[in-house]
C-alpha cells in the first residue's frame, strides 16, 4: 500500500503537472497494451521495427544534439552490433539472448575508436570524417565475403522469441530502457557538461573540463545503444546484411533527429515513430508506391520550414511554458508558476 500511495504521488507531483509528460506516459502505456487491444502481425513488426529504429535515433541525438559532435557515419555502429552478433551467433552457436550485448559491446568499441580518432575534429570536419568509417567497413566487409557473406551478408539467423508478440515486447521494453536511460543520462550533471562541450568547447576546456574524456565517453555511451539496437533489429529480420551500415542509413538518422528537434531524446524518437510508419503505409497504397520517398521529404521540409527547432519542440512550446523567475515549465494555460507563484506570460506574446 505505501508504495502504490508513493507512486501515485510521484505521478500526481512529476508527470501529471505537465502535458509533455503525460503524453509520454500514455505513449509507453499504449505500447505496452497495443497487442491485446489490436494485435495485428503487420502492425506488430512496422511498430517492433519503429521501436529499434528510434533506439537508433535517441543515440544519435545524445551524441549529436547535445554535444554537438554531428555523426555523418553512425550507421557504423549499427551495423557493427548487427554483424558483431550476427557472426558469433552463427560461427559460435550463442544463444542470441547473449550475443545481442555482444554486439552492443563491439560498437562501444568502435565509438571510442572513432572518437579518439575525431577527438581534435570540429563542426564539418567532423562530421565528414564520420562519413568514411562506414564506407571503410563496408568495403572490409566485401574484401571477405568467405567471412562477412559479402553483398548477400549473413541470414539464418534465430530471433530472440518465437512468437510476434514476444518479439513485440522485446523490442518495446528495450526501447524504453534505452530512450528514458539516454534521457537520464541527458538530464543530469553529465549532460550539463556536454551542453557546455556543445556550446563553447574552449571555455569548457579552459574551466577545466576534461573534454576529451568526456566526448570519448559520449561516443562510447552513443555507440553502445546504437549497436544494441543493431543487434535486436538483425536477429529480428534474421539477416545482418549491407544496408545496415549504408550512408543512406546514416542521413535516415539525421533527419529524424533534426524533424523531431535536437537535444531532445524524445524529439527523434517521435520523429521515427511519425515518419516510419507513414512511409510504410503510404507504400501500402500503389498510387502512392512511387511517390512516398517525394511525400516524405515535402512534409520534412514543411516541418523545417515552420519549426525550425523541430517538432516537438514546436509542439512543447505551445503547451508549456517556462518560469521567468525559476524556469520551471508549466502548462500554458496557467497564469502562475506552479513552484515559486510568478506570474507566467501568455505565450500569444512570447517573443519570438
């Protein structure tokens, strides 16, 4: 009884006070509940291929958005936990409920090799060395294809469960672990410090932060996530081929990130569950077989156009509020902070 009375004071006090946060909880409790109230397969896998694609995005952003180190390359780290898994899955005959964090561990690796490779690396230098890694891999890749199974890759492989709801759930509880553990990590001392990095790295340095370690370890931390989700979505598919470290991958991840709006967490991860599952439906209908790709980069540049900041920033603006005096964020339609009593300013005269 004492910890229902707790939880429930956590949810009146920290979530409900915020539409943000309300929503979000409705969005995890509508995943978690999606399969008994509308279980068809094909909506399971497009919504199970959602999940991990947007574990893909959140670990972009973390590393992009709130140190602005830009990962043209972060297909790299993809793809490694999806062949990393993939090939000791096979070659070894681990149950993949262990080489999913193999994988995981193998693109930790190559984030902190990259990383230390792009430590001295700024803006547009670093975001084009990044292009080259996933490129150098691939043609690795194609130069032993005894090994990696070349342009066909590697298939046959076992899923984590049998069933499509298992699989479903799979995927959802380690998207949510992973989007609330970067937002953990985003919101708290650790991501202050990379905002400094993101905003003026000489400053920061000259404070006495150790930058190095620090973009290091965000490398490492993006690159962990990435791969897990890699991993997951090669034992799902059941193949671990090319496409997974492809540059078109790479820009896919981008977009998501600048739709949904940067230093986030929750802005890609929106992003991938509006415009993935849009794109597949609108393949779904033959009028529209050849034009999706057409429709989908008018509505990104519509939305980029009038919500430069992307889109969830757009929408949080206009439902929320922040404090003058203590910055804490309200709903818009209260006229007094909920904290310390100031008076909030309408946002119709917010300027902009």
């Amino acid at each position: 009884m004492y910890f229902l009375r707790r939880g429930w004071a956590e949810l009146k006090n920290e979530v409900f006070v915020l539409p943000s946060r309300t929503a979000v909880l409705a969005w995890a409790l509508a995943l978690l509940v999606l399969p008994y109230v509308y279980g068809d397969p094909y909506v399971l896998r497009i919504v199970t291929l959602t999940c991990l694609f947007a574990m893909f995005a959140a670990s972009w952003d973390l590393l992009a958005g709130y140190t602005g180190q830009v990962n043209f390359g972060h297909a790299l780290f993809f793809g490694a936990g999806a062949y990393a898994s993939a090939l000791v899955s096979l070659k070894f005959g681990v149950t993949p409920w262990v080489t999913v964090w193999i994988g995981a561990l193998v693109a930790t690796g190559f984030g902190v090799v990259v990383g230390y490779l792009c430590l001295r690396l700024r803006g547009s230098y670093l975001s084009l060395a990044t292009l080259a890694f996933p490129l150098i891999a691939l043609g690795l890749l194609f130069a032993f294809p005894d090994f990696s199974g070349g342009e066909l890759g590697v298939s046959g492989l076992r899923r984590l469960a049998t069933t499509v709801t298992a699989n479903y759930y799979v995927a959802v509880l380690a998207m949510l672990a992973v989007v609330f553990g970067l937002w953990l990590i985003a919101d708290s001392k650790f991501g202050l410090v990379l905002h400094a990095i993101r905003d003026d790295e000489v400053a920061a340095r000259a404070s006495g932060i150790n930058t190095p370690r620090y973009k290091l370890t965000v490398f490492a931390v993006s690159a962990f996530a990435a791969g897990l989700a890699g991993a997951l979505f090669a034992h799902y598919i059941r193949v671990a081929g090319p496409s997974t470290l492809e540059t078109a991958l790479s820009f896919q991840v981008v977009i998501w990130g600048i739709f949904g709006g940067v230093a986030t967490i929750y802005g890609p991860v929106a992003a991938v569950f509006i415009l993935y599952p849009l794109t597949e439906w609108l393949g779904s209908f033959k009028a529209f077989g050849e034009l999706r790709l057409l429709i989908f980069a008018v509505i990104v540049l519509l939305v980029l156009l009038f919500m430069p900041r992307g889109l969830s920033p757009w929408v949080r603006d206009r439902i929320e509020t922040a404090c003058p005096r203590c910055k804490q964020r309200n709903r818009a339609w209260r006229s007094a902070c909920r904290l310390c009593g100031a008076a909030l300013q309408s946002l119709r005269y917010r300027p902009r």
